[in-house]
C-alpha cells in the first residue's frame, strides 16, 4: 500500500485540475479518484490512510468508495480507515502527471 511517507509519487505530483481520462474505464469513477487525490493533496499528509471521519468532513461517506468501484483493488479498507494502493497512485499520476511540482 502507498502509506509510506518514502512513496515516491506523492498526491502533489498529480495534476487534478484534469480529468483522469481512461485510469480506471468509468468517468464516475475517475472523478471519484480525483476526489481521493485532492483530499490528499488538501490535508498534506502524502498518502496516509484517511478515516470515516476525514471523509466526512470532506463531504463524503463510506458508502461513497462502496459505490466509486476503486474498492478493494485501488482502496483497500482496514478498520475504519481507507488506503490508496500503489495501483491507485500510479494510475492517476499517468493519467494525469503534474509538470511543474515544486522540489
């Protein structure tokens, strides 16, 4: 999972400004990700697994990765806490890859 602060692709890496055309083959779905993406990018934390809570106040729900379709192959649930894979980072980062990330 890319819990790992060492994670080389991190959420500021990823330009959400786009749409993630054709990552995971379902517009809704891609725009769900995005949301992931910007909620990570928002709280500063790299990938650390986001609570029900985090969501919350996000605007979102657990039900809201239920019917997104990333889960258990891009978001993987523990608890009650929710962790982007390693796939998830990638297919975003490709679909839609940040050129200007600050060092």
């Amino acid at each position: 999972m890319a819990g790992e602060h060492e994670y080389p692709i991190m959420p500021n890496h990823i330009d959400t400004d786009r749409h993630f055309c054709d990552a995971f083959g379902n517009t809704s779905t891609e725009r769900f990700a995005n949301i992931i993406v910007k909620f990570c990018q928002h709280r500063a934390r790299g990938w650390e697994p986001m609570g029900s809570m985090d969501l919350a106040s996000y605007g979102y729900d657990k039900n809201s990765i239920y019917l997104s379709g990333l889960r258990p192959r891009y978001i993987v649930e523990k608890a009650d806490s929710y962790t982007v894979t390693h796939e998830f980072v990638a297919k975003c980062f490709l679909a839609s890859p940040k050129c200007d990330v600050p060092k």
